[in-house]
C-alpha cells in the first residue's frame, strides 16, 4: 500500500508517535508500505517553524530519510489538479497534499476531519 504522510501525523511520527493512532504506527512502520512525504510537508513544517507556530527540532528531510521514507515532489500536474479541487476547504499545503495522493494513488494518512470529509481520496485516520 502507499501511503502519503500528511504533515501533523511526520512530526507525531518523529516525536515518537504521540497523537497517532495504533493502527496508523501500524501502518507507518510496516515495512511492505511505501510510505511518501512530500515536498509539500518539508514547506509547510519551514514556514511554521520560522512565524514561531511549531517547535520542530531538526531537519524534516533528514527524518524522511532516516526513516526510509519516500520523498515526493511537487509537480505541476499537481498545482494543477489542486487548483481544481472542488472543495471548500482553505488550506493550501493540505489541497497539495490531496491532490498528490490523489496522483500518487495513496491513501492519505491524517488527522485532519476536514480532509477526512473531503471523499475524493483514500484516507487512513490517523487520530
């Protein structure tokens, strides 16, 4: 299965797991998942950390790859197709996020009841 990491559920991951579910550590560390993290989440943990909103200690992409996960880039395609969502939610990192799972054909794994609501990608809950 793939799975793309939404960002709250990287930094619980990093932080130890706190605030994911079992069956979401199940998921994340189970070794026949591929499990992605996008550009995207790197971006949005940068920003917040530099306005003062998150105490994120370290590299996000050094955590990507100390735990074997899979780096995904941002395309146009998926500006693009994020642009296009109809969907009324505000947040760009999260339109980004779903239109690559969308691309990707990966379930996203969230926390997020906004993004669970959505319906037009597999979600994973992950709280």
């Amino acid at each position: 299965m793939k799975v793309l990491l939404d960002t709250h559920a990287l930094i619980w991951w990093d932080a130890g797991g706190g605030g994911l579910n079992a069956e979401a550590l199940r998921v994340i560390a189970d070794p026949g998942h591929q499990v992605f993290v996008s550009a995207v989440s790197v971006w949005e943990i940068a920003i917040k950390r530099r306005l003062g909103k998150l105490a994120f200690e370290g590299s996000p992409a050094a955590v990507i790859g100390a735990n074997g996960f899979f780096e995904l880039v941002v395309t146009p395609a998926d500006g693009e197709a994020a642009g296009g969502l109809d969907w009324g939610h505000k947040d760009p990192f999260d339109k980004l996020l779903v239109a690559q799972a969308m691309r990707l054909g990966a379930v996203f794994l969230t926390a997020d009841a906004s993004v669970r609501g959505f319906g037009g990608v597999g979600v994973f809950w992950a709280g």
